[in-house]
C-alpha cells in the first residue's frame, strides 16, 4: 500500500511517463482511501490542462514576439553549449 509521498510522486511521475500497471493500480487504490491525494491529483490534472491551453493559444497568436534581448540570451547559451 502506498503512503501519500509515494502517491504524490506517481500522480507529479504520471505526468510525464506511462505507469506501469502495478503503479497505476497502487495509486487508485490510494486515490480511492485518500482524499488529499485525490484532491492532489485533481489539481495536478486541472494545471495541466490549464497550461496546454495557455500555449496552444501563446503559440498560435502571431503578435506575441520575444524581446531580441531574449534572442540573444539564448544565442549565447546555445554557443556555449556548443564550444
């Protein structure tokens, strides 16, 4: 059985991987016992598409420029990479 910080780290985990089966299915028997989590994992759903949103509609307004300051900054960190 998993404890709420094993629980919070497959739902933030789960965000940027498939879990495997015996994961997913410890952590919906969590979710089903643990409201706090429940909650947690509710909210981590609701930023996620929150930001996809917001992106998707920064990425498709084309009046949106960055400041050449900002061009330059990451020019210079990609050559420093670089060398």
């Amino acid at each position: 059985m998993l404890d709420c910080k094993q629980a919070s780290q497959l739902i933030s985990q789960s965000l940027d991987r498939s879990l495997t089966l015996r994961e997913r299915l410890s952590l919906k028997l969590h979710l089903l016992i643990c409201e706090f989590c429940k909650r947690f994992s509710q909210h981590m759903q609701t930023i996620r598409v929150a930001l996809k949103q917001m992106t998707s509609s920064i990425e498709s307004n084309d009046s949106i420029e960055m400041p050449s300051a900002a061009k330059s900054r990451i020019l210079q960190s990609i050559e420093s990479i670089k060398d």
